[in-house]
C-alpha cells in the first residue's frame, strides 16, 4: 500500500517524504549523518549513543530500545521502510524483518569488501547511493594512506580489551583486525590466537610492543572504568610502549558500540594515526 501511494503522490505531483528508518547500528547512523540524510531517522538506541553522535540524542528521535533488545512495538507504531541492526539484534532478525526490509550492517567476511557492501546498502535505503559510493572511495584513499604511514613508522602494537577489571590482548578480535588489517600497524604478536590472553606483564615483556592500544568496554557500556594508572605499575616499567608513553586509551563508545560506518572509521583511522 505504502508503494502504491507513493507512485499515486508522484504521479499527481504531490511531495512525498523519504524514506524512513530506524537504525540500531552507530556506524550506520553515522554513514545517515555523513550522507546528509537525517531526517530519514525515525529511532535509535538512545541510551546507549556514542558522544561524536549526541545530536541524535534528542527528543527529535524515538528510542528504539536498547542495544540487545529492540522495543518491537514501538518500531510497529513507527511503520518504517526500512530497519538497520548490528548483531547485537541478530536474533530479531526474522520477526524484525516482517515489519521492513532489514539491512545488517555487520561485518561478515573480509572487512574492507563487507564494509563497502553495508555502506552502500545505507545508502540506497536513504536514496543516497551515488553519495555513499563518492564517500567510501575517498574514505578508501585514506585508509590507504595511513596504512603506508603505519608501515613506515615500523612501530608494533598490542591491542586489549578491558571489562570489568581484566585485560584481555588479542591481535584477531574485531578491534585488533582493524588497527592490524584495516589501519596497517604491525603485531607485536604475530602468534594465532583463537582467543584472547591476558595482558600480563610478562606477556607485555615478552612481546615488547611499541604500542598499546586499550578499548574499554566497562567505560563504554556505563560501568567502571579501568584504572588509567594500571599500566603506570613498577612491574609494566621495562615495555616499550609503558617506557615511552605509548599506552593509548581509545575512545570506548566510539570503538566497543559503534565502527564500519563513514565517520566511525574516520575517527578510528585518526586515533590510531596519532599514536604513531
């Protein structure tokens, strides 16, 4: 029915409105931003939004639950053309996709080829496609740039994830494969690693990284933070990266909530950028 009136609006030259979404990805709200599209956002997971997208905070937008759990009958009453998830709500996925098409902007495959998918899938559902296309090859450019930025600076990183006071290092998990795959820079630990292991001093000493990049999921998710002195401790003073003030705290909402989206990997490239 919506489909037929629209052609009826058009055919009779009467404006008709965008289409509209609701997004429960950041780094898909943040492609909507970038194209200039707004006011295609209908709702979102309020509580949980990063601070680069506190716009979107407002009483303009609806909440559409939280990050795990949509408000189904909410996202009914707004009758959208379209939903984006991230796997968060994948197993909403079905009952989700009885209401509008969905788009799930999570990364699935080689993460360069799977982003561009998403991003221009975005696109098209906000009409913005040839935009979108326009965006991701200039944000393809710099990726390119900064990976010959990391390579030359020949400086190695380890990458942990803080939760609830333990510190995990992984160079395979969706944050190590950025800062290694996507932004360039070199493991310290070139080891397979199926899962992550605890970033111990002696492991620290071991693989000696130049670099050590922190996501704080307590401090993205509302809960304790880490302690910032943790790695300050006499037993961290012989690592390389703790010696030259090399421990980067990364921007918790940014990196553990949101990501893959136009600007979320912009803002990462950058962090990651800085450090070297």
């Amino acid at each position: 029915m919506k489909k037929l009136w629209m052609a009826v609006a058009l055919t009779l030259g009467v404006a008709v409105a965008g289409p509209k979404g609701v997004v429960m990805d950041f780094g898909a709200l943040d492609t909507i931003e970038a194209l200039g599209a707004e006011a295609s956002v209908l709702a979102l997971p309020k509580a949980n939004t990063p601070e680069y997208l506190a716009k979107f905070n407002t009483d303009s937008y609806a909440s559409s639950g939280t990050m795990k759990e949509p408000d189904m009958e909410l996202i009914r009453e707004k009758s959208p053309d379209f939903i984006v998830i991230s796997g968060r709500q994948g197993a909403f996925l079905e009952e989700l996709s009885e209401i509008a098409p969905v788009i799930n902007f999570s990364v699935e495959g080689e993460y360069l080829t799977s982003t561009k998918q998403n991003i221009l899938a975005v696109g098209k559902a906000v009409e913005k496609e040839p935009e979108a296309l326009e965006a991701w090859n200039l944000l393809e450019e710099k990726i390119k740039k900064a990976q010959e930025t990391a390579r030359a600076s020949g400086k190695s990183a380890v990458v942990i994830l803080h939760n609830d006071g333990k510190f995990w290092a992984s160079n395979s998990n969706g944050y190590a494969n950025f800062i290694h795959n996507v932004a360039g820079v070199k493991k310290a630990d070139t080891d397979a690693q199926e899962k992550g292991l605890s970033a111990t001093s002696a492991y620290l000493e071991l693989k000696n990284p130049d670099l050590i990049f922190i996501v704080d999921r307590s401090a993205a998710i509302g809960q304790t933070p880490m302690d910032p002195q943790h790695f300050t401790q006499d037993e961290f003073t012989a690592v390389n990266a703790v010696k030259d003030g090399k421990v980067i705290y990364l921007t918790p909402k940014l990196w553990y909530l949101s990501g893959q989206g136009l600007q979320s990997i912009e803002r990462q490239l950058d962090e990651v950028l800085d450090a070297l």
